[in-house]
C-alpha cells in the first residue's frame, strides 16, 4: 500500500522525504513513469525523493513498487501528488526516526524554511507518546516513549509575523529486538522433532542465524521461519548453538541468545516449551503437552508465579493454563508433571508467560470533511504486537465515497463528496499481530 500525498516542498529549499509504504516482501524497488518536480530525484531502493525543486508548481507523477514475494512479485501502481511553493513550511522529514519503548531518543530538532524568527511550535492533532515532550521555543522533541504503537500527530510553526504552517508526522516506535523463545524442548533419537525460536519486538519480519555451534545430528535450521525441524540420529547427543535474529529496521536491529540441546531417553518429558504472549483481562487457554511416560499424568506449578486470574488446570492427559489474566508484566515459573509408572517420572520445564494490554484505538474525532477538498487523517492506535490491521466494521456505517482506508497505516485519505447538512458515520476495527490477535473498535462521525 502506497500513501497518497507527499509532503509539500519549498524552491530552493532540500527536500527529503520517504514514500510511505506498508505491507509486501522485503526489500522493495521503486521505479517512476512521470517526471518528478524539478531538481528531486528518486532512490529506486528506498523510494526516497530528494533534491532541491526549483520550480514552483503541483505534480503528479506515477509510482510503481515491486516487492520480492515468490514465485510471483506484488506490484503496486498509484499516482502521488506534490505541491512546491514559497510559502513557509516545515522541512522536517514526516516519518521520524524509527525508536524503541523505554530507550531515551536522540533529540529531534524540527526545522522550518521562509520563516522570519523567533517560531513556536506546537502539536495541534494527535499526540506526542506518552513520555514524550516538545520545546514549543526550540522545535525539539526528547524524552523517552512509554508505550509502543504508531504514533501520528501534526505539528504547527508559527513566525514573528503571524505566519504558520503545519505538517504531518508518522512516528514508529517498537519494543527492543528479543527472543520470546528462552529455552528449546530436548530432542528423543529418531522421533520426529520440530520446534520454532520466536522473537519479539523490532520491525518483523525476522530472520534468523546459527552464528556458531551446531545442532542435533540429524537437525536442520530454516533461516527464514527460525524453525529447527528433522529426526535426531544419535542417542546422548548434546550440542549447544548461538542463534542471532535480526528484523527489518534500517539498520537491523539484532539479538543473539545460545540454546543448549540434548537427545534424551524414551522416558517422559514435557513437550511444549514457549507460550504465547497473553492479553490482560482477554481470555487465555494454552495446552501444555508431556510425551511418553504412562498416563494419567499429574501437573503442578513447582516454582514461581503464574499471573493473577490464570490457573493451572491439572489433565489426565494434558494441563491447561486458563484464563483472564489482571495485570500486565513477565512471569516466570516452572511446571512440573509426574506419571503413573511405579515407581513415577518426573519431568520439570521454565515457563516465561509475558502479559501485554490490549490494542486500544486513542484517536477520539478525526478532523471534520470540506466538500470537493483533499482530506487526510490518521487514527492513531497504542499497545498489542506491531504491525496493525484496519478496517471498515461490515454493516456498521461506512466512509464517504471517494475516501478510502488505508488497511495497514489506518490512513483515511481521498476528496470527500459530503455536502453541507449531510452527515457519516462509520466503525473502525483494528487488529494486531499477537497470537492470537486481538482487537479494538471504534465509531467515528464525519459531517458537513
């Protein structure tokens, strides 16, 4: 999915600004049909447009975007436009730097061209993260964002003579680049052994890499999925490799943990080793599995703590964790299974059950539509696992024609036909990443 509209530019003044892109297979390229304004030029592997325009004027120009997904590449086709004048605006890139949850940014200085000082600037839609502040004298954002989420938010400059000018911003903030994955299930001689190492946080999608070591005789890494997979062939076999996952940022983020492996008797132990990420007071149901040893089985927490409104539900055959969980965090413990083999087996696993909020839309309006005017606007959405999905809730209103939804970015964009008096409602869903996915709904009124 292409955005719409590049940001305005000023004569004379540089100019750099990224297509804004979602969805597809990694890495794009970017080709142009039409000639760009005067002086800029395209980066056909980012889909940056640069340079210093010289010639006043409103562009169109055509855009295609190829991705690399197999057998067969997506192709996109849209026309962009752009405006270059002379009037004051701000020359700021519109997507900010991409930043992680509780790591402190670098300051960003906003800058602005055909000013006359001193400026202030200010927020006037959407909102900085939480955490997050503006020196309305300086134009500089700092601080540290709480929460992760798409953050949009438009920011006005206003000069000594009355003059202002606003611009849109589209800020990406993630968690640190990690593994979910913290300990891998022993392997048994000629059994069937499949098992993926997850990751969390970053930009996804990952790739992974067995950077030393090895594995399991008989044991195969897929680079792309992070799965191990095969039939290990020798028995008291243990081995210990370093896996080192990186994800899609610009420059890749990267994360490295070693896992140790062993092939172990025909006696019992448990399966499951990585649980799912949990959603506060959303239901959880997750199976945890033993093999071999002889049913019926016995379960219990042996150490640690599972979240408040999550029990254990003990299983002849398998053990459940289920519930509600009430509050948010990382819990750690260990679980512990007995069969009923005289005399019995014991076998123990460590459990890490991270609880997150739920994905919650924060946009409460969205700016009102002028008849035959271009219109854009962005809800914005906080919590959940990136990247989000949107949508038009089915039988529950529906958007003006000819303004569309972007389904990855929530970027509501076109030329409204509403006509004074006339009126629109409609509903939003949006729906994360996580597994399983949750979402939020929101109703949203537009009148003329």
């Amino acid at each position: 999915m292409i955005s719409k509209n590049m940001p305005e530019g000023r004569i004379g003044e540089k100019y750099q600004e990224n297509i804004m892109m979602s969805g597809g297979i990694y890495p794009l390229s970017f080709t142009c049909a039409n000639p760009l304004p005067s002086g800029l030029m395209m980066d056909y592997k980012t889909g940056m447009i640069y340079g210093t325009p010289d010639r006043i004027g409103f562009y169109n120009f055509n855009v295609t975007v190829t991705d690399q997904k197999m057998p067969a590449p997506q192709i996109v086709n849209k026309t962009l436009s752009m405006r270059i004048s002379n009037k004051l605006i701000i020359i700021s890139s519109s997507i900010l730097p991409k930043v992680q949850k509780n790591n402190e940014i670098t300051p960003l200085i906003l800058k602005a061209a055909g000013d006359k000082p001193p400026l202030f600037w200010e927020v006037v839609s959407g909102a900085l993260p939480d955490g997050v502040q503006l020196d309305q004298n300086k134009g500089i954002i700092s601080g540290t964002p709480k929460e992760k989420g798409n953050a949009v938010f438009t920011i006005k400059v206003t000069d000594s003579e009355g003059i202002s000018a606003e611009k849109e911003f589209f800020w990406l903030i993630s968690e640190n680049l990690s593994f979910a994955t913290r300990l891998l299930a022993d392997a048994i001689k000629d059994e069937a052994y499949e098992q993926v190492i997850n990751g969390r946080g970053g930009y996804p999608p990952y790739y992974w890499r067995i950077t030393s070591g090895s594995l399991l005789s008989g044991l195969e890494f897929n680079n792309k999925t992070g799965t191990i997979y095969g039939i290990p062939l020798k028995e008291n076999e243990i081995r210990s490799f370093t896996v080192e996952i990186s994800d899609s940022d610009t420059p890749a983020q990267t994360s490295s943990r070693t896992f140790t492996m062993m092939t172990t008797s025909k006696s019992l132990y448990i399966l499951t080793s990585d649980l799912p990420l949990a959603r506060k007071n959303q239901m959880y149901n997750q199976l945890i599995r033993a093999n071999l040893g002889t049913p019926p089985y016995k379960w219990r927490i042996k150490s640690g703590d599972i979240p408040d409104g999550i029990s254990l539900i003990d299983d002849p055959e398998t053990a459940r964790l289920e519930g509600k969980p009430t509050e948010t965090g990382e819990f750690y413990f260990e679980i512990e299974v007995s069969d009923s083999s005289f005399p019995k087996n014991l076998a123990a696993q460590q459990f890490l059950l991270e609880v997150e909020g739920s994905v919650v839309i924060i946009t409460e309006n969205l700016k009102q539509t002028c008849a035959n005017q271009e219109y854009s606007d962005r809800i914005q959405v906080t919590n959940g696992t990136l990247p989000y999905h949107f949508q038009i809730v089915e039988n529950q209103g529906s958007l003006p024609d000819l303004l569309q939804l972007n389904p990855d970015s929530g970027e509501i964009s076109g030329n409204s036909d509403l006509q004074p008096g006339e009126h629109a409602t409609f509903t939003v869903r949006v729906t994360d990443s996580g597994i399983p996915p949750v979402s939020d709904e929101r109703s949203f009124l537009f009148m003329q």
